[in-house]
C-alpha cells in the first residue's frame, strides 16, 4: 500500500537525517494538495478545477522540484476514496453532484465520483519520487475529508506525526482547490503549531467567490500569504 510505504520512507530517512541536522538550520516541508488527475482540466477529471490546465500543472511540478532542490522536505496529499463514498452524489439515490444535504447531522456537499482508489485519475500528477511521503484521506467511505490532517469526523491521518518526526516546524502549502483541500490543510496546520505559508499562484479554486473567501479565513487562521514562490523570503519568515 502506497501509505504505508511513504510512512516507511519517512521515518528511515528521518533516521538517516538526523547525523546531518547541523545542515538544516529550521527544515522546512512543503504539501502539494490533492493534485491529482479528476481535479484537473488537462485530464478532463471528473471534477476539474477552473485554471488546471497542462501548463498549471507543469507550473506546480516547476515549483515543486525548485523546493526539493532548496532542501525543502516534500510531501502530497491525495484524495483516495472508496467507489461508494459517501461524498459522491452517486451515493445517494437521487441526488445530484453539487447538491448540499444533511448526513448524522453534518453538512456534505455532493461531488461526482473523483479520486477513486486505484484509477487513472486518482493519480498524482507530480512526479511522486519527490516525495517523502504520501497521505491519502477520504479513504473511509462514511467520512469525507478535505484536510491532509484530518478527516470531517476528527478522524487524524499521519500527516502530523511524520512532520513533527521530521523536524518540521514550517512548511509551504500548495495545490487544489483554494476553497477546499487547500483552506482546511493550511487552517490544520496553523492550528497544529506550523508557521504556514499558501502560495496563490500556485493554487487554484472551484468558485472565485469562496476561493476569495477561504483565503480571507486563512489568512485570519495566521497563514502568511505569497502571490508567488519565493524560497529565499520563505527561509526568512
Ligand atoms: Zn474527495
């Protein structure tokens, strides 16, 4: 299981690491959220994100490899659900995609089937050996989750204990969708005690009125703000 094994990963390079600790002053990590082929205009997904086009995709890939090369410690987030999850609308008989109901008394917003383990487009569209690890969440199909922390039941992935394991006290988050994924993973993480940075431009949101929204409510979470990446003013904060 591909979990499992980036948990692996992680902690037998925490341990290598650790002899060079002298050369990270502060070790940075960074989150690339959630993309993934269905949230991606260049692969038609089944819940394509406005703005995800090929040369978006390659911009994040850019990104990403300019991080690792700085030092940067990397991670992904992926939505990994099972086929009857209850965030599809197909789930629900008579339901359409988008619909907003009631489930156990919690607000669930209704998408098409996107994510689905094991398909094309669940993949992760960045090459995946820059990562250290990755967290899949949704994977639970009673239970929808937006945040690489946790699930909308409080239910805690691994994403916190292989930060801290690694001896990251700052991390750059970036991804899909502004108003989403990325919202509830960079509001998780200032709450869990990082110093948390979202980079606009390289994120992308459903709607521009809550993607507007949820970056108003990042921003009040404590999460610094960049229009663009710029590593040497992330090394400074
Ligand atoms: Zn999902």
């Amino acid at each position: 299981m591909v979990l499992l094994f980036g948990v692996a990963v992680a902690f037998m390079v925490a341990s290598t690491a650790s002899g060079q600790k002298a050369t990270f002053a502060k070790r940075i990590g960074a989150i690339v959220v959630d993309v993934q082929g269905d949230f991606t205009e260049w692969k038609k997904g089944s819940l394509a994100v406005p703005g995800t086009d090929r040369a978006f995709i390659e911009k994040v890939t850019d990104a990403t490899k300019q991080l690792k090369k700085a030092g940067f410690i990397l991670f992904a987030t992926q939505d990994w659900h099972p086929g009857e999850h209850i965030s599809f609308h197909t789930s629900h008989p008579g339901k359409k995609p988008f619909e907003v109901i009631t489930v156990h008394n919690r607000t669930q917003a209704l998408w098409p089937p996107h994510g689905v383990q094991g398909t094309e487009n669940a993949r992760i569209l960045v090459d995946n050996n820059l990562f250290l690890a990755i967290v899949q969440k949704g994977r639970d199909k009673r239970f929808d989750s937006y945040s690489g922390f946790q699930d909308h039941e409080g239910q805690e992935t691994e994403m916190d204990s292989i930060l801290k394991h690694n001896g990251i006290e700052k991390v750059v988050v970036y991804g899909i969708a502004t108003d989403y994924c990325v919202r509830a993973t960079a509001i998780d993480a200032a709450h869990a005690g990082y110093k948390v940075i979202v980079i606009e431009e390289l994120c992308r949101g459903v709607a521009s009125d809550t993607s507007m929204k949820a970056l108003e409510e990042i921003k009040k979470a404590g999460v610094i703000i960049l229009d663009k990446l710029d590593i040497d003013k992330i090394k400074k904060l």
